[in-house]
C-alpha cells in the first residue's frame, strides 16, 4: 500500500478524493432539492418518484466523474484512456435516456391523475388520457432510437461504416423505404389520432357493423372492445382513412328509438300516455326526450317510432328494451286487436247466391 501512494503523483490523489467528494456533494444537492419540492403541494411528486429520478441521476454523476484523469492515474491505467472515455459516454447517454423516460412516466402520472376516466361524465378525461397514452409511446420511442444512434454514431469505426453502407447502398434504401411506406404511414396516422383525436378511450363506436368501446389506443392498432367481450383489433389508418359512426365523440348521451308496427285501429293517444307513464317509472330515462309519433304506413300495418334519451349508450339499450317489452304487453292486456293482423275478405261466387 506504501508503495502504491509512493508511485502515485499526490495532486492525483488530491483530485481524485476531491472530486469523488464533489460527486456525492452534488448527488446529495441534488437529492434535497428533489425531496423538498417533491413534498410541496404545489410541486407534489407521485409515490417512487424519487427513486425513479435519483437513480438515473446518480449514473449521469458518476459517468462524469469516470472521465476524470485523476481515476486514471490513481488506477495506473493511463494507456487505458479510449475505453474510459467511451464508457463514460455510453453510461452518461443510457442514464440520460433512463432519465427522460422516467421523467415522461412521472410527468404522464401528475397530469391523469388529475382525471377521472370512471365518472359518468369523463370526456376531458378521456381526452386527456388519449394524448398522454400515445404522446408517451411516440416519446418513449424516439428517445430509445436517439439514444441507439448516439451510442453507434460515439465509435469512429460504426460511423465510417454506416456512412460508406448509406453511400454504396442508394437502391436498398429506396427498396426499404417502399416496403416500410406502410409502416410509417400506420405510425403518422396514430399520431394524427393523438391530435385530433376522431376517437378517445372509452368512446363507444360502431365499426365494422359492430358495436364496442375502445379500450386501447397504440401507434399501429386500436383494439376496440366488442358488447359480447370479444376484441376487435383495428389499424389506426382505419380511423383516417373510412367511415366509421363515433356515439360519444362530443357527449355520451344519446337517442334511443323503439319501433312498433301495428294494426290501423291502434289508439295513438293512448300509447303516448302509456310511453310517458313507463318513462317516468324507470331510473333509465334522462328526462329530456319523450316522443311517440307514426312514422310510416304500409299496405297491413303502421309504423309507430317512440323516440327516448339517456345518459350514455349503454343505458339507452336498457331504457329502448324495456319500453318495448312494456309497450307491447300494453298492447297485449289493452288492446289486443291493435296488434298487427292481415285481413281476408271472403266472398261468396254468383251461383252459390242464386243457389242460395
């Protein structure tokens, strides 16, 4: 030991204690400032928040202090000096890169939370939720392959060879780019669905001829949720590029109709009454649309619609099977022969008259 502190310069030593003291003093700065915020209402961190900052922040320290020339020389590893340096950098971009991608994580955390996707009326939250759920995969995606490049493009002998590949190899990279044409266009169009945003979580959707909620909103697909628990997995470029019927793109409520097509002697009045009256018995019905009206007559019977609202379109399922059960046995018990019936008209022949 002696003789390693002999063949050591002291300033080395001076500056090697100095700056791993200098590096646990900012570590420790650091850290403060991040607890004492963290804490304030005004600036309140989530739960873990700390750990998911200081450890990538520690890491950043410490590839800085492992350029220092001190180590080096206290280690005798002066011929050494390529490797150190290049894992100082490899460290420092790993531990930025961890960084930001906790930082998204924390920020993404702050802001939801502040929305309540499960209350009745969540269309800002749903919003909100949709931008953060694929603003965070275009970051996280973008950060890993900057991050990537920077690592490749910090070795002399990976950039001379990427750029002598990207010169020889003019025709690969028109042949990939056709083939990776419609890769990209689904990625463009997700993130045109982040902005302005024709569907949201939870929106309810009918697509494809069928009817679902969207539960998850990636880069390339959209997975939306089918009434029978079946899923539905769609390409974002659908939602770009066809029609498709959105029931809560600007509100959740929502018009349900019931259809009876009955006998031309049905009292028109009385359904009427009878629509209010069950309307006003059930928890389903909004108060705000109450109509009955005939909408069509054809050669055996008329068409009667009764047009309802409800607070989102699941209750307006309920609400449209439960007037229909109770309009038709209205018919049943009241006026049975209203309900729909084709007519016969029996005629007796010229001889049975004369027989007769």
């Amino acid at each position: 030991m002696n003789t390693f502190f002999d063949t050591v310069p002291k300033s080395a030593l001076y500056f090697f204690i100095a700056s791993t003291l200098g590096v646990l003093i900012a570590y420790w700065v650091i850290s403060f400032f991040i607890k004492k915020y963290g804490k304030d209402p005004k600036y309140l961190l989530p739960n873990g928040a700390f750990k998911k900052i200081s450890r990538p922040i520690f890491l950043i320290i410490f590839s800085i202090w492992l350029r220092s020339e001190s180590i080096r020389t206290l280690l005798q590893l002066e011929e050494h000096d390529y490797w150190f340096k290049k894992t100082s950098t490899i460290l420092f971009i790993a531990s930025l890169t961890w960084l930001l991608l906790n930082l998204l994580k924390i920020i993404k955390t702050v802001i939801v939370s502040n929305y309540d996707v499960h209350v009745e009326n969540n269309l800002k939250a749903r919003k909100i939720y949709t931008q953060f759920n694929i603003l965070e995969r275009i970051f996280i995606f973008t950060i890993i392959i900057l991050a990537i490049g920077a690592v490749l493009m910090s070795f002399e002998s990976i950039r001379e060879l990427g750029v002598s590949i990207f010169a020889s190899a003019g025709v690969a990279g028109i042949i990939i780019g056709f083939s990776a044409q419609k890769m990209i266009g689904t990625v463009l169009a997700g993130i045109q669905i982040a902005i302005a945003q024709p569907i949201k979580i939870d929106d309810v959707v009918i697509v494809e001829g069928e009817w679902g909620r969207i539960e998850e909103i990636t880069l390339t697909y959209v997975v939306v949720k089918i009434w029978d628990k079946r899923r539905l997995i769609v390409p974002t470029t659908y939602f770009i590029e066809k029609p498709f019927q959105n029931w809560t793109k600007t509100s959740s409520d929502i018009l349900g109709t019931v259809f009876l097509y009955t006998d031309y002697t049905v009292p028109f009045d009385a359904l009427r009454e009878e629509l209010t009256k069950i309307l006003k018995s059930t928890d389903l019905w909004d108060k705000e649309v109450n109509v009955l009206q005939v909408t069509d007559s054809k050669q055996n019977c008329v068409e009667i619609r009764a047009l309802m609202s409800a607070k989102d379109s699941p209750t307006a399922w309920d609400l449209r099977v439960h007037v229909r059960e109770k309009l038709i046995t209205f018919l049943q018990e009241n006026y049975p022969e209203s309900i729909a019936k084709n007519r016969v008209l029996l005629e007796k022949s010229t001889e049975e008259n004369n027989n007769s």
